[in-house]
C-alpha cells in the first residue's frame, strides 16, 4: 500500500471535496464579520445563478455564488466557522497552543517530523472544533441569527477534550514508529502509512475532531497490531492483503483518482468505518466500536461515499 501526499488538505482539494465556487468573490471583498448585509444572501437557488454561501478565504470571508445547494451549504458552514475563529477563535488557539507546548521531547519531535507547525496546528484545531459546535445549530443566514450562534459555539467547543487526545495519539504514534521499526519492511511501511495519514500538515483542520478524539483508540489498536506482526510475520501479511481493496479505494476517492467525490463528512464516515475494519483484523483483542466487515464497508461507500460523487 503507497500513499502519494501526506496532505490530506491537498488531497481534499483533488478530489473535489473542498468545495469550490462557480464565480468570483462580491465585489472582490473579503470581510472579517458579518458586514456584507444579509441581503447578500438572500435569493439561493436563482435560476441560471446559483446559490449564494459565504466562502472561507483564510484570512477571512468572501460571498460566492455555488452551483448546487450541497456545495454551497458546505462552503457555507466553513465560512461561518471562520467567523467564528477570527470573532474568538485566538483564545482557543492558545489553549491549543500550550497543550502542544507541553509534550514530551520525543512526541515534540514525532510531531515535528510529521510536518505540522505549533502555531498552526493550534489555530487549526480552535477552527475545526468551532466548525463542529457550530454543526449542530441552523446555519446562520444573517447577523442576527451569527450573533446567537457565537457564544454558544464558544462555549460548546470540545478544543479541551480534542487536544488532549491528540497529545496522546502522538505519544502512542511515537512509541509505535519505534517499535515498528523491528519489523519487515514492508509492515513497517503499511504501519506508517496509516499513521502518515493521521497527522500531516493541516491535519487538525481538515480532520473532524470527532475524527481525532479517536486517534488514541486507533493508535492502541496499531499498538497490538505491532505486537501481534513482531511474532507472526505471514499472518500480518494476510491481513493486509484483505485490507488493502478497501483502503486503495478510500485512497483513490480522496486523491481525486477515483470518481469525484462532493460529500466530505461521508468520505469521513468511510475513513472511521476502514479504522473499524482495520481494528477487527490486527487488533481483534480491542473491542469494535458498531460491527464490521467487507460487505458493509461496500454498502457504505455505495450508499455514502458513491452517492456524493
């Protein structure tokens, strides 16, 4: 199993899953709040038009136009998130901060190796967990509504929670990269290449926490999977060949190799499900979280992942 970027966010953008717009900014501005007027987004789904979403730039937000209502509100959604961030996102940013700042020297370093930045990371993930407070809530259409929606997605942020897990995943990923280093070559590479698609540049961003407050499980799991292959070479090798389908096919979608794929959070949804999968067959000691198996992986990236495209 090879993998051609350690970028998921790269990744994301060929495969289409970021979304992307149809024309041009409003008048070419980027706002930093809500003072581009409601009425600026009014009229979705104006024939021959569009429909108008707010679009994340970064350093702030721009009005677009989208062709279809599922990108839109997708644009829609990060775009609000980075409102958010820049209206209090820097206070949970330096939370983020200071828990990174606080790892142990190998973990530094096994975080250091694998691309990502403090600073970022820690702006990254205050921006993924306000995008995820903010979910559950209607997305808000105008600066009444944003203004409602603000200090509750600050107070429902799970940064705390995610951040802590995260350090432990990069404890344990340590701890295994090491180990796995004993190992054969080929299942050092196929243990690395999971982890490689677990932390990366920009991965807190483009990782639902949800996503990452899982990555210790996963990490324990890949733990026992090491301990297992150290002792049973072949039958490492014959779990992988079984798993191998379905992680080129996950591949594929998220490197724009395959179909296109629109549908981010079923392309998420599929990355737990092979996560499960891959639970079952190298670390059967560790309990699965829903059942799993060939079939209804196959179901899900028919009915989820496939649909999308």
């Amino acid at each position: 199993m090879v993998f051609d970027t350690r970028d998921l966010a790269e990744a994301l953008s060929a495969a289409g899953v970021a979304p992307s717009a149809s024309s041009a900014t409003l008048d070419g501005r980027i706002f930093t709040s809500w003072d581009f007027g409601d009425a600026a987004l009014s009229g979705r789904a104006t024939a021959g038009v569009g429909h108008a979403a707010l679009h994340d730039e970064g350093s702030g937000v721009s009005v677009r136009m989208f062709r279809d209502a599922k990108s839109a509100a997708a644009a829609h959604r990060d775009g609000v998130a980075r409102l958010l961030y820049i209206a209090a996102g820097e206070k949970l940013a330096r939370r983020a901060a200071a828990a990174l700042r606080a790892l142990d020297p190998g973990t530094a370093f096994f975080f250091k190796s694998s691309g990502c930045t403090a600073e970022q990371a820690a702006r990254d993930v205050a921006f993924a967990t306000l995008r995820e407070a903010a979910d559950p809530h209607a997305p808000p259409e105008s600066k009444r509504d944003f203004e409602a929606l603000l200090p509750a997605a600050a107070r429902e942020a799970r940064l705390d929670e995610t951040m802590a897990a995260f350090a432990e995943a990069l404890r344990l990923a340590a701890a295994n990269e090491r180990a796995a280093a004993k190992l054969p070559g080929d299942i050092a590479e196929s243990i690395a290449v999971q982890t490689a698609w677990m932390f990366f540049p920009r991965c807190l961003k483009n990782t639902p926490p949800g996503t990452v407050r899982l990555y210790p499980r996963w990490m324990k799991a890949q733990a026992d999977r090491i301990a297992r292959a150290s002792f049973n070479h072949a039958g490492d090798r014959t779990k992988s060949a079984r798993f191998a389908p379905y992680w080129e096919q996950y591949v594929a979608a998220a490197t724009g190799k395959g179909s296109r794929v629109r549908d981010r959070a079923a392309l998420a949804e599929y990355r737990n499900a092979l996560e499960e999968y891959r639970i079952a067959l190298f670390a059967p000691g560790t309990k699965t979280l829903y059942k799993t198996s060939p079939e209804r992986l196959a179901l899900l990236f028919e009915t989820k992942v496939a649909a999308g495209i």
